[in-house]
C-alpha cells in the first residue's frame, strides 16, 4: 500500500499550458491509485497521504474555467478505497472566486451528494481570513455537504477535529508538498488582470509596456512560470467567452467574434483547452446547472 505524499510517475505536476487532454490522462492514474499520490493543476494541489486522509489546498484567483478543471480533479476523492476518510480542503492560499466559480462548485456538491456522503466520513475546511474567509463559510452554510464538515482558521483545530492531532508532520509535511509546486507568480495575475480589463486585447508588445518590462523579459518571466503570452490570451478569450454564454443568447459564431477568435473553430479548440468541453456543451452544462 502507498503510504506518504509523494510524487508518482504517473500523475505529475500539471503544466499550466497543458490541454485538458494531457490533464485528464494525468488524473486517470490518480483516479486508478490515489494512496500516497499527490496531482498538481493551476488552482489545485490534491494529495491522498493514506485511505484514511485526503486533501486539496486551493489557491489564487479562481474563475468559472478554473473551477471547471477543479471539479473534475475532485473526483479522485471518491474512490472506493478511501470510504469513510478525513478530508481536509485547504482554502487559506485562495485570492479571490468569482460567482461564477462557487456556481460550479455548489452544482457539484449537488450532482454528487450520494458519493461525498458515502466517500467523506468529515471534512475540515480552511478557510483564508477577511471578507473572503467570511465568503467561503457563507458558501458551505448554503451549500452543506452531504456529510459533516466544519470551517477553521487554525490548521492545529482542524486536524485534531479530524482525529490526526497526533500528527505534527503533517502540517510542515504539506507545506513542504506546496512549495515544490510552483505557484502562479504576481506577474501572471497582473497580466490576466491586464487582458480581463483590455477588450480586444493587447499585443505582447504593448502588454509589455504596460506592465514595464521588455517583451524578452516579459515572454522569459511567463516562460518560467509555465505559461506563454498566447496561452494567457486563450485562457482571458475562453473566460469572456463563458461569460457571453451564460449572460446573453448570442450565436456561438457571434461569440467567437465578440472575444476575438478567427472562427468558431478557433474558439472550440481553446475551449476544450481550457474547459474539457466545446461550447456548445460548455453552455448547456451552465444552463443545466442554473436550473438545478
């Protein structure tokens, strides 16, 4: 049996310019073995220490599309092998989630209240502190889980209500597991702050003279961090495309035009880029989960 969190062959640490393709083969091993393996997305890092004790810490500024990917990544939470175990969700690294965010993440909780009961024996959650702290209890005070769960400040009082205070290594172990994982640098927020603000969108030339570097250092910075200039461009396309299609009746074509895409084929492949799914699909899911 695995036993510690650690890294697998199978599922690595995701790259942040990976297609969902490359995400979904990565979760098919943790789905498959989750004892002792951890999997690392953009706004996710979910680890599985035993059969007794599984979490995910959550972090940065989390949209609609982020969401999309973290659900799918929950999933590996209920395997059978894990009935009945701790769950820790660590929220304290979260930025900011927008509405349409919690709107996924509460359509989950309800598509899959049978497993959550059945899998998660108590769930400690983490909450940041602030305004957004207060935000994330509201949410699950809403939205209750399907088995206990409480909110903590404190990482000591969320442990000992699972039953794990004996544990000490745990808390240095798992931020040991966070920080080998590289987390989105400020500059990677500052520049998708950038594109949400700028419709039609930036050159890298003139990005780069907003945000005062160079274009060589601004493309070497993203490259370090894992994305591109053209990654962050079709993620910024994707998310004010989501949005046109649950607030308005628009033509996918008008769509695809309104966000800048050369064709309704460009902007069905950064879909799938970055949600798993066309947009057609992406839009019945969204209306389905409003009227549930």
């Amino acid at each position: 049996m695995c036993t510690g969190i650690r890294a697998r062959s199978g599922p690595r640490a995701a790259r942040r310019d990976e297609p969902s393709d490359a995400l979904a083969a990565q979760l098919d091993d943790l789905i498959a073995c989750p004892l002792g393996r951890y999997f690392a997305d953009v706004r996710v890092l979910c680890w599985c220490r035993d059969e007794r004790l599984f979490g995910c810490i959550y972090r940065g500024h989390v949209g609609r599309a982020d969401a999309e990917r973290i659900v799918r990544v929950l999933d590996a939470e209920l395997h059978p092998a894990l009935d009945g175990h701790a769950s820790i969700a660590d929220l304290r690294r979260l930025e900011s989630v927008t509405a349409g965010a919690f709107d996924v993440l509460a359509g989950y909780l309800g598509s899959r209240r049978e497993q959550l009961a059945r899998s998660i024996g108590r769930q400690a959650i983490l909450r940041p502190e602030g305004m957004l702290g207060s935000v994330v209890a509201g949410f699950y005070e809403v939205h209750r889980p399907p088995h206990p769960a409480r909110t903590f400040v404190d990482a000591e009082e969320a442990l000992a209500w699972l039953g794990r205070g004996h544990d000490r290594g745990l808390l240095a172990e798992l931020d040991g597991l966070h920080g080998a994982v590289a987390t989105t640098p400020e500059l990677v927020h500052e520049l998708r702050r950038l594109l949400r603000a700028q419709v039609p969108y930036p050159d890298l030339e003139r990005a780069a003279r907003e945000l005062g570097l160079s274009t060589r250092t601004l493309q070497r910075r993203l490259g370090e961090a894992g994305t591109s200039f053209k990654v962050e461009v079709g993620r910024a396309r994707v998310e004010a495309a989501q949005a046109l299609l649950v607030e308005t009746d628009a033509s996918l074509t008008a769509i695809a035009h309104d966000v800048g895409c050369s064709s309704l084929q460009h902007m069905s492949v950064l879909f799938r880029r970055f949600s798993g799914r066309p947009p057609s699909a992406w839009r019945l899911r969204a209306e389905a989960d409003r009227g549930d």
